[in-house]
C-alpha cells in the first residue's frame, strides 16, 4: 500500500509538471496547443471513421486526413517554437498514465480460481496441428517430446480436412485419460467439449492464436517448449503431477460486423480487402441482420456488434476487453458497440461508458434478429444459426490442467480513477480495498 500512495503522488506530481512545462515555457500558447491538439485528435478519429464506413473518393479524402492532421499539428508546433514542449509534456504525461496504472493496480491474491493436486495421466491424448501459431509444433519439437513421455500424438497434416471430434472421441474410447490440444482456438474448442463431456481433464499447449483457457486463468507467459520438462511450462504437463481447476469450455461468441465479415468466402483469402468491402454497409445497416439482444435486465437494441463471452472482461482497454482472471464464475460478459456517425466513434474511447457502448454480465443472454438465421462467430469459426440464439453457462464443465508452479494472474490495466488517485496520494488513511 505505501508502495501505491507513493505512485499516485508520482502520478499526480507527473501531472502537474507536464501543466507547468505548458505554461512556464509556452505561456499563452499552452491553451492554443491544447486546442490544436484536441482539434487534431477529433479530425483523426472523425476521419478514420469516414475511413471505415465509406468507399471511393471519400474513404481516400478521409484517409488523406488521417496521415496529415497528426503532422499538421506538429508543424503548427515547430512554426511557434514550441514542438520540445508539446513532446516533453506528453512525455510527462504517459509517465504519469504509467504510474496511475501501478498505483490503482491491486497486488494480486492467490492463484485466482481454486485448484486440486492430482496425478500424472496414464494415457495421455494429444491433437496437434503443425500448421497452427507459426508452425510451432515442428519449431519446439512438441510431437517428439511428449511421445518421449508416453503420450499419444495425433497430427493435423494433410490438404483434406481432419475430423478433429472423431479423433478425440476415438481416443476417449481406447481409454484416455487426457485429452490435450496443441493448435488454434477452433481446434481447442472441439476438443474441450468432449473432454468435458466425459470429465476428462483438459490441456492446452500454447501452439495457436491466443485461447482463453491459456491466457484466462493464470497459467502465466511462457514458451511452447517448455511443455515437459522445463521451468517455463505453459499448462500441466504429461509426465508429472499437475492440478486441475474447473472452467468453462466455449470462449466467446460474436455477432454483427465480425460474424458477418468472417461468414464471407472471400475472407480467409483477402482478410483486410474483405473487411473494407463490408464494413460500409455493415456500419450503416445495408447490411446484415438487426439484432436485439437480452441480457439479464437489460436489452440492447440494433448493435452493430456484440460479444458474448465466457465469463466477463475485466475493464482496462478501450472495448473493456482486457483479461479474465476467472473462468469458472458461472455467468457472461455482454458488450455491444452502436456506431453510428463520427461521434460515437469518438465516444468509444471513454472505456465502455460511451453512448454506443454496453458492457453487461448475466446468466444468459438471448439475441434475437430480423432474419430466420444469423452468422454467429464462434471461437473464430462462423455458424449460421436460427433465431433467437440462446447463450448460457453450463458452470465448471471443464477440468484444465495447469502446472503447479505457475505465476499467477495478471491483474487487469485499470481505467485512471482520479478521485481514487487522489484519495491514495493523500496523507490521510485510506478506506481498505481501495
């Protein structure tokens, strides 16, 4: 805590001395460069809004001003002098961003979600996909090293598709005792959910895009050889007792823009090309279905995006999509993004408490359209889906098994409070858990 005080009176001092660089060096100018700087920040987010939502001559027009504005306003800077003291004073600024964020920052406690100790498995069952994150499965030799500790390795090769379900059920059957997975998040997905259909304790192999139940529950940073035998182990390993903790299977499920650019065939060819085709009519309603979701107490209506996720973000980015310290506390995260015009777009950067921005939890949430079938993204595949689509936890379905030494979770980046800063930089005693 002494630590903390001590950072918010950094924070705070950091503050005053980018004011004072301003004003002691600027003068009067200091309020001009705030208005230029201001003026420059609305005209970038403005146009790169415009930039989104239109196409020809006036997506170019508005991408001319996203390139020039920021340099527009350093040239109007460096014409009266004063370029040192608008760099040194946002210096001073992200310091004290930086040190805010530490001071509200609270140590974290414990591993996060609960854990027991179990054995080693016996019969281990690993699915791995060499093309997946790199083709990290070939880099770290995963394949050799966890044969060389008895466990059974199934490889993703081939140009045909794999039926990922049939393998995993297959090795359920011949007497598993571990199903692992070493491979995107779709990969992942599938298999989880037949490992928590027959209770068998699930592994996650860091060897694909980024999955929640390697990020989420505090399995730490580390490197996919480090799987067995090393000190940098990612999630329980194969040959050595480990713990278990329960969770939840499916990560998220997205509806709207994303749902609906990822369900066209062009994508997986022409990612960006495809997502500036679409996202003019997606963002002005020529396009897709318009949905109304339910969540809990409240409904949202006509959001051109919606996230449903596993369990809830925790805040500290400018969706409120950071981290999940927990994946086992039975309920969803809900947010839903209304962009209509350039001020909405602006509106987003107040972290979750803008006009287009819900941000809700719930035991389940309903989304509803004015179409029979909706593309709905689920863990980076798109379905289609009949309407209404209903989303709900089935609580602590799954049993992930982790390594006993983990570090922990990282604790979220918290959005600047600054009567709480205030609060802790004072030399007055501080009400417990702030």
């Amino acid at each position: 805590m002494t630590q903390r005080r001590w950072l918010a009176r950094a924070a705070i001092a950091l503050m005053l001395a980018a004011a004072a660089v301003m004003i002691g060096f600027a003068g009067l100018a200091s309020l001009g460069m705030v208005a230029v700087g201001a003026v420059g920040a609305c005209l970038l987010l403005a146009n790169g809004y415009w930039f989104l939502a239109h196409r020809g001559l006036v997506r170019w027009l508005a991408f001319g001003v996203v390139i020039l504005a920021p340099i527009a306003v350093l040239v109007i800077f460096a014409l009266h002098h004063v370029l040192w003291v608008g760099v040194v004073s946002l210096v001073l600024v992200g310091l004290a961003i930086a040190a805010a964020r530490l001071a509200l920052t609270p140590v974290a406690a414990g591993q996060g979600m609960p854990a027991r100790e179990v054995p080693p498995p016996q019969r281990a069952f690993l699915i791995m996909n060499p093309r997946s994150g790199g083709e990290k499965v070939a880099k770290f030799g995963l394949k050799q090293k966890a044969e060389a500790l008895g466990a059974q390795v199934a490889l993703l090769e081939g140009s045909g598709e794999v039926d990922v379900a049939a393998l995993a059920r297959q090795a359920v059957a011949a007497g598993a005792d571990l199903l692992g997975v070493a491979g995107g998040d779709g990969t992942q997905a599938l298999v989880a959910g037949i490992a928590a259909e027959h209770g068998l304790p699930f592994l996650v192999i860091s060897a694909g895009t980024p999955q929640p139940l390697r990020d989420g529950p505090g399995a730490g940073p580390g490197q996919p050889g480090g799987l067995p035998g090393r000190a940098h182990r990612r999630r329980g390993t194969a040959d050595r007792p480990g713990h278990h903790r329960r969770a939840h299977v499916c990560d998220n499920a997205s509806f709207g823009a994303y749902a609906e650019i990822v369900e066209s065939p062009a994508y997986r060819d022409d990612q960006r090309g495809t997502t500036l085709q679409m996202l003019p009519d997606i963002l002005t309603g020529h396009r897709g279905a318009t949905l109304t979701a339910r969540a809990g107490e409240t409904t949202i209506t006509g959001p051109q995006a919606l996230l449903v996720s596993n369990n809830p973000y925790q805040g500290g980015d400018i969706a409120g999509l950071s981290r999940r310290a927990r994946l086992d506390t039975g309920t969803l995260g809900v947010v839903a993004a209304m962009v209509d015009n350039a001020v909405q777009a602006v509106d987003l950067l107040r972290r979750g408490r803008g006009r287009g921005v819900t941000i809700v939890t719930a035991g389940e949430a309903v989304v509803d359209a004015d179409a029979a079938e909706i593309p709905v993204g689920i863990d980076g595949e798109t379905v289609m889906m009949a309407t209404p689509v209903r989303c709900a936890i089935r609580p602590r379905a799954l049993r992930v098994r982790v390594p006993k030494n983990r570090p922990g979770t990282r604790p979220a980046k918290p959005a600047i409070d600054w009567p709480t800063l205030r609060q802790l930089a004072s030399f007055r005693s501080v009400p417990a858990g702030t």
